[in-house]
C-alpha cells in the first residue's frame, strides 16, 4: 500500500482498523430497474442494459477469494438496480448465486423492490425464495425497499408477504411437524419518514417481518437533480465533526456505525461494470471515489488483500494528498 503523505504512525492506526472491521459485501449485478425512483443514487432505471448483468463466474470466483477472510465477512447482499428482473433473461440466476454464497458460509440477503411480484417469472422467483429460506434454515433473508419512492411498493410489499408466507407455510422435509420455522424478512425505510410503515398491514405464520428505519436521505444522484425535500447533509455533518483532523477523518470515512455504534463495519461493492468500490459512510457524493477493478489486465481475478490495498490506497490519498 503506498503511503501518500501519511506518516508511519497514522498509517499503522488506520491499517489496524480498516483491515480487522467486518465487510458486508455488495454485489450490484445489474443497474437495470423497471423503476425510476426519483432518489435513486445509482441512476437506475429501465434504459440501462438488463442483459448487462454481473456475471456468474466473477460471483463464483469473487466469493471463492472472500472465503479465504470469511472472518471478516459480516453478510453477503445481491442487489442492483432490481435483481430479480434477470431472471427474466437468465431463469435461476438469484437462487445459484446466493446458493453458492451460503455454501461458503456468509450470511446472504437478497435486496429487491418487490415489483417481480407482478411479472411472469414471479411464481418462479418465490419458488426460488422459498428454496433457499428453506434449504439453508437460518443462513438467508429477504430485504425489500418501502419507503414513499419506490412507486406501488406498499401494494407489492402486500402481495410479495402474503405469497411467500403461502409458499413457505407447505411442507418442508427439512423441518419436523412439530417445529415450527419463522424466516426473516426485513422493509427497509428512511430515517425522516417514521409513519410511511403504518401503511403495511399484514400478517404472515411463516414469515418474521421487520419493518425498519435505516437510511438517511442524501442530496446525491435524482435526490439532488430532483432537489427532494428531507435530504439530510451527513457530508458536512461529518466534515464539521472531523474538525480538520486529518486521521480521524481517515479513519471514519469508510466506518458505518451498527447496533448503536458498538460495532463498525465497512461496505464493499462488486458490480456489472467490473468495478469494485469503497463506500464513503458520510458523503455518498464519493460513491465511485475509492475504486479499482476486480480483475487484473490479464484477467486474472485479483485477491481480497490486493483489492482491500487499492480501495485503501485511494482512500489515504483523498484525505492526505498524493506523494510528489
């Protein structure tokens, strides 16, 4: 890792954290979205090119390389844009995917707008879903955006429970009769909008719904362009914290608080375009600001420790300066 203008002793400091903290690990495997959601940061929408999707092999061969500091993988989260609209060009990509991640023993969500739930391939999808809920017992989870700009989410969300709680509530030989199964399944919101989940109003046997308050609401991507209302400034809220100090703002940059801040955790996102990226956990302007390639020129897939010494390199660099 080249040291920029960092001194012996701030470098050891970061490198003591930012090499122990536990990754959650993203994979953006499309940027395809049949919305547009006017907050997207991403820039997500129906005009990207859905048959641009992440391949299986870089999945495969990405995981294979994270197993060996399976330690310090937190979670596994497919994402995108919508994942599920893949399944559409390549029938059973979601279940071999996050298959292969459980085989390597991380703990694997899949993050969806829901809106699968009213397309062809939907009974597919939730027989998928249900498969590995049920196949891996405790090692899967389902993560659905509900919030007010995810358009028809809230009837999406009903359908999408209800129909999975009727897929899971059949037979499964993995479970005695006698032991009921509860799976989780987790509604993800904005910090500023409380009341937006007293619109969900179900009751599922087989499923353990959690209805969550997770994200601020940042001016970047559409939010900004769209200048939406509630957007809270976290970039200078963090900058105003870090008072000039050069270290703790290295330090914190890529630490995102969990559990009420007992414990830290970085977020690392492996996408479509071959591109592997840091996350800034206070200005999501730098959303592609710390970022290098998964594979080499030669297309071999690069280690866990060569990509964590580039992303890292990056990051010392923007808050230290480059070397001369």
């Amino acid at each position: 890792m080249r040291k920029a203008n960092i001194s012996d002793s701030d470098l050891q400091q970061f490198l003591d954290i930012y090499l122990k903290v536990p990754m959650h690990i993203m994979f953006n495997t499309t940027y395809y979205c049949d919305n547009m959601c006017p907050h997207c940061h991403y820039s997500c929408s129906p005009q990207q090119d859905l048959k641009n999707f992440m391949p299986e092999q870089d999945i495969y061969s990405i995981l294979q390389r994270l197993a060996d500091v399976k330690f310090k993988v937190a979670s596994v989260n497919f994402s995108g844009g919508e994942i599920t609209a893949v399944e559409s060009v390549n029938p059973g990509y979601m279940k071999r995917i996050a298959s292969k991640s459980i085989e390597h023993g991380f703990f694997t969500k899949i993050m969806t707008n829901g809106s699968f739930i009213n397309k062809p391939y939907a009974d597919s999808v939730l027989n998928d879903i249900t498969d590995l809920y049920t196949g891996t017992w405790d090692s899967f989870g389902i993560q659905m955006s509900f919030d007010r700009y995810h358009k028809d989410c809230i009837t999406d969300a009903h359908k999408f429970i209800d129909a999975l709680d009727i897929k899971l509530g059949k037979p499964n030989r993995f479970v005695p009769s006698w032991q009921h199964v509860s799976y989780p399944f987790t509604l993800f919101g904005f910090f500023h909008d409380p009341d937006f989940r007293n619109n969900l109003n179900v009751h599922p046997r087989n499923l353990d719904v959690y209805n969550e308050l997770n994200w601020d609401l940042n001016p970047v991507g559409r939010a900004k362009e769209n200048n939406l209302p509630n957007c809270r400034d976290t970039k200078s809220e963090f900058e105003k914290l870090c008072g000039g100090n050069k270290l703790e703002k290295l330090i914190f940059t890529p630490l995102f608080p969990y559990e009420n801040g007992k414990v830290w955790s970085i977020f690392i996102t492996f996408d479509c375009n071959g591109i592997v990226h840091l996350a800034d956990a206070h200005n999501p302007d730098n959303l592609f600001k710390f970022v290098t390639k998964y594979k080499k020129t030669n297309g071999e897939y690069k280690t866990m420790p060569e990509i964590q010494a580039e992303l890292g390199t990056k990051l010392i660099e923007y808050v230290y300066g480059k070397t001369k």
